[in-house]
C-alpha cells in the first residue's frame, strides 16, 4: 500500500498564494521512487504542473538503524540540507529542479515543504535503457556538470549544513568512518541472511585488507552521494537537471565514483570521469556493495512500495559480496 500523506484539498491556500486566486489545484499524483520524502506532482486548472517535496514523517519509509555517529551520509533528508544543497548548486551551475517555495513555518501544512519546477517524469536511466542514442548528450553534460561540482574543494569533510554550523566533526579520517559503516552494514545484513552470516568473518578480512592499502589523505570534493541514473532528470532541453539532492556533501571523491561505477555500469565511461586513487575506490566499491545489502533488506520488512525491487537489489548485491572473498 502506497502512503499518501497529502490530499488535493489541502492545497487550496498554497496554490492562492503562490499562483493567484484565480488558480485552483486540479490533481494531486504522488510519484514513484520516495522512500524519505514524499514527491507530489500538483496539477493546476491551467494543466501546468510543479513537483511538490514534503519532509513529513509518515513519508519516510525507512526504519531506524544503528549508525556510525560522524557518518556524513546518515539521516540526508530535511528541508534544510535541501535549501543549503540547491544554494550549492546553483552557485556552481549544476542544474536541479528550480526551487519556487520552501515553507518549513507550517503555512500550508505541518510538515515542511517546497515547491519546484515540473521537469518531466524522464529518467536519464530510462533513457540508458529505452533510447541509448538520446542518452549520449545528457550523459556528457552530467560529465560536465560533475567536475563543476569537483572544482569546489573543501578543507573539511561533512554535509553543508553542518559544516556552516560549525558541527561537522572531523576526529577521525574518512576512511576510518566508511570502515565502521561497512562493519555495520556487514552485521545487519548477517542478521537477515545465513550466506552472509557465514562469510561474515572472509568479508570483514577482505574490507579491513581494502582499508590498509589506502593512504591518508585530506582533500574533500562536493558530491552528490548518492547519484544514480534514477536521479537525473532529462526535460525536453536535453540539459540534465540532478534532483534527491539532501545528500550532497564534501567528501572523496572516489565515494562518488564508486557509486557511480556500481550504478551506471558500461556507460559509466560516457561521464569521462576524473583521475582516481584505485586503492580507495576499490575499499569504497566494498562498502557500498554492503550498504546496497543492508539497507534494501531494511525496507523491504516495512510497506515500502517496491519491496521486491529492494529485495533484488540486495541478492544482486549479496552475490558481489561473496564473490570478492
């Protein structure tokens, strides 16, 4: 069963304000593909159409987990990360969705939410799959638009929010971070399948192997974090537009790349990807391969939609694990 926290009634008084009074709201759709927010294409009476986010409880489907606590990429959804990414980005000429309204003061509904350019409903991934020969362009600008993103260096490692607080604690190396979470990840995992239990110990050998072959280092890039062909966007312009962009973070860049690797497989050389330390990517590919079995086993035990999907995903996954040992 589908959640749906929000009804086409309750925006009569947003659409008003942000519209006109001779505007009303003409359907309410909420897509596919949220697990922490909820994604609402609004409908006017006109037929336009904007992409409504709302950060509210009952949207996120994912059940708590034990964390890793200066892990960058955990909890990576809020109005505010939203709001401080889509700044960063823009600064540095990355197209997402253009930001209309954000109401995080319980204006139009308890929760918060923005309002931001329709874009269309197609994927890049759709396109990789459907139409390869209309993928080429969009995949070289998202080439491009990522080393625009590289460019932008930092001193410090963490989410934007935090770092503009002043709360980004930076104790430990990056490396040391990802190794704890992929423990963790390998824990939970063994506890929801008996393979993994019974390679726990071969695996937490290979990923502590993976671990001290990587040297030091304290150069941090702005990254996506999590940035597969699902999460961009491809508007009739061509021009990808990046969106699910509350994970955006400085961080090695071989984090990226690693996910990028694993998510866009043969066409992952269209990107013309920058220069990587082997090592690290290497440890980094480990680490996600646990988490892309860890956490989809997590959410296919809620009403998350597409348990199936998710269940795939993970066997995929497990098979990589066991593999590398």
């Amino acid at each position: 069963m589908t959640r749906v926290v929000l009804q086409l009634d309750d925006l009569h008084d947003l659409v008003v304000d942000q519209f006109g009074a001779d505007r009303r709201p003409a359907a309410l759709d909420r897509l596919t593909g949220g697990s922490k927010k909820g994604v609402y294409r609004l409908r006017l009476d006109d037929q336009s159409t904007v992409v409504l986010y709302l950060w509210a409880t009952a949207e996120n489907y994912w059940p708590p987990a034990p964390t890793v606590p200066d892990d960058p990429f955990t909890d990576a959804s809020g109005a505010e990360l939203f709001a401080t990414n889509y700044a960063a980005l823009t600064a540095v000429g990355v197209r997402t969705p253009r930001l209309l309204m954000l109401d995080r003061d319980g204006r139009y509904h308890p929760a918060d939410l923005a309002l931001v350019e329709d874009v269309g409903a197609v994927t890049l991934e759709a396109l990789m799959e459907h139409d390869p020969a209309a993928a080429v362009t969009p995949l070289s600008a998202l080439g491009d638009a990522l080393r625009r993103m590289y460019a932008t260096r930092g001193t410090r490692y963490g989410k934007l929010a935090a770092i503009a607080r002043g709360e980004a604690p930076q104790t430990r190396s990056t490396e040391d971070i990802i190794q704890d979470r992929a423990r963790g990840h390998l824990n939970a995992a063994a506890a929801r399948d008996a393979r993994l239990a019974d390679a726990h110990d071969r695996i937490t050998d290979h990923l502590r192997h993976l671990r001290g072959v990587v040297t030091a280092r304290h150069d941090y890039r702005l990254i996506h974090g999590e940035l597969g062909s699902d999460h961009v966007l491809v508007p009739p312009s061509g021009a990808p537009a990046l969106v699910d962009i509350e994970g955006l973070t400085f961080f090695d860049v071989e984090w990226e790349h690693a996910w990028l690797q694993l998510r866009f497989g043969d066409a992952y050389s269209a990107l013309r990807p920058v220069e990587l330390d082997p090592d690290r990517l290497e440890f980094y590919r480990c680490a996600q391969i646990l988490s892309l079995i860890e956490g989809p086993l997590r959410i296919a035990g809620t009403d998350f939609p597409d348990r199936q999907w998710m269940l795939g995903l993970a066997e995929r996954n497990i098979t990589k694990a066991l593999a590398a040992i």
